[in-house]
C-alpha cells in the first residue's frame, strides 16, 4: 500500500471567497476564538505585482491598440491586465485573435487563463473553439477556466466536455463541471454527484453536498446522510443543511443566482490563485 498523497486537491485556491463556501458560517466573537495552528499550511513568497495583475484600473484608459500591444510585448503582469481588460472592450476581430493567441501559446499559465476568461466573457465560435482546447492545457487553473467558459458560452452544446472534465485530475475543474452539469441538467445530474460523494477532495465533497440539496430523491438523502458523517467539517454540515433544504426552492434560487455571472460556482472570478 502506498503512502496517501498529504495534498490530494493539488494547487492550493486561496483566494477562494469564503463568503461563497456553500457551508460557510461563522461564529467567531473574537480574534482569540479562530484556531490558527496548522502544521500543513506553507506561506509563499508572492511578489507585489503579482498580487496586483487582476488589477485593471491601470490600463483603464488605454487604447485598444495599446492592449493589444501589452497582451503581445508586455510583461506577464502586463499580459494579464490587458487580457482582462480587453473582456471589457468591444469585441474585435483583433482583440480575439490576440486573445486566443495568448490562451493558446502564452508561456505564462496566468495570462493564459486570463485570456481564456476573456474569451468567454467576449463569446462568439472562436471562443468556444479555444476554451474547448483549453481543457487540455498542462496547468489546472486554465482547464478550470476554459470549464467555466463553456458554461457561460453554451454549457449544452459543452456537455460533452463537462462529462469528460468530471475526470480531472485537479478539484477545481471537477468542482467546476460539477455545477454546470446541475445548472444543465438539474435532478438530471445526480449520477455525476452521486460518484463523486467520495471525491478525493473536500472542496468538492462540500459542493456535492450543496448540489444535492437541489435533487428530490431517497438516493440524493442516502448521499447526504453519508456526507453528513464526513471526517471534514465543512462537508458534514453542509450536507447537514442540505438536508433540511426544499429542493425545488435551491434549483430555482440556485440557477437565478448563477446565471447573474459569469463564472459557473460563484462569480468574482472564482479561479485566481495567486502563490500566497
């Protein structure tokens, strides 16, 4: 028997809102109250700009040319922004072409999935196209990316995709196809989360169990019941409150909260993880 793998999710998301947990809620009174001792948790070194790339307000009022030529020359700070930026801008042919360029080849992962996010937010069939071939690209946080911009472009005509993304290897795509699966399909997607009950990773255990919430049927309570005894928290009680849930008032009130944004879990572009 091998040694368990200590980091089964992989990359960490830090920069998760965890306003946005489906099982969050708080009862900390005071500062003294919050347990801070993790052996686990390792703290990077992350520079000042790259902290700050998702940070538009200083390329605001640049041209487009002058986005353009950033997205092409400038430095990976400054690919990013411009990628970002030009989400904001009129779509050209231009501008989705230098895009798509970047999604594709960008030596950066960051610009790439900036670039991809672009894309989806600009829409349009060569935005499909390179989100479609995004799902494979070598870094988690793109393939994540390109999942939510499927689902915003046309999750049905994606599903295919989003099927075959439920095998990642990293808990953020999963998690992301996960939700649009149930945005797509709605009850219709209760195999998808019924196999991943078990999910290596809690943050997708803890969405599995919001999920089912939505679903009306004694195999989606049996799953919810399991998950309640889970080992992680935030799991159990999530899948705690699901259970006390109308399934029919979550699909309603999930689908109208989702379709306000664009990204597919939670809006805020839920796929930034700077190296904290």
């Amino acid at each position: 028997m091998g040694i368990p793998d200590p980091n089964p999710d992989g990359p960490a998301d830090p920069q998760l809102d965890p306003e946005r947990s489906p099982g969050f809620e708080s009862s900390i009174s005071a500062l003294e109250d919050i347990e801070v001792s993790r052996d686990d948790v390792v703290i990077g070194t992350a520079e000042p700009h790259e902290l700050t790339a998702a940070d538009t307000d200083p390329v605001a009022g640049n041209a487009p040319d002058e986005l353009l030529a950033d997205l092409r020359e400038g430095t990976a700070t400054e690919r990013q922004r411009a990628a970002l930026e030009l989400a904001d801008r009129e779509r050209t042919p231009a501008a989705v072409e230098a895009l798509a360029t970047a999604a594709r080849d960008d030596a950066d992962a960051d610009v790439r999935q900036f670039a991809v996010e672009a894309l989806g937010e600009l829409g349009g069939d060569r935005a499909a196209a390179v989100a479609r071939d995004a799902t494979d690209d070598d870094d988690p946080w793109v393939r994540a990316e390109a999942i939510v911009a499927l689902d915003h472009l046309d999750r049905a005509a994606h599903a295919d995709h989003l099927d075959a993304a439920l095998g990642d290897p990293h808990h953020a795509v999963r998690r992301n196809a996960l939700v649009s699966l149930f945005k797509l399909r709605g009850e219709g997607a209760l195999p998808a989360l019924l196999d991943a009950v078990d999910d290596d990773s809690e943050r997708v255990r803890e969405w599995v169990a919001h999920l089912l919430g939505g679903i009306d049927d004694e195999r989606a309570s049996d799953a919810l019941e399991t998950l309640a005894r889970d080992d992680v928290g935030v799991v159990a009680k999530t899948a705690v409150d699901a259970l006390d849930t109308d399934a029919g008032r979550f699909r309603r009130q999930f689908t109208k909260a989702a379709e306000r944004t664009t990204n597919a879990p939670a809006d805020d572009r839920l796929n930034r993880h700077p190296d904290l």
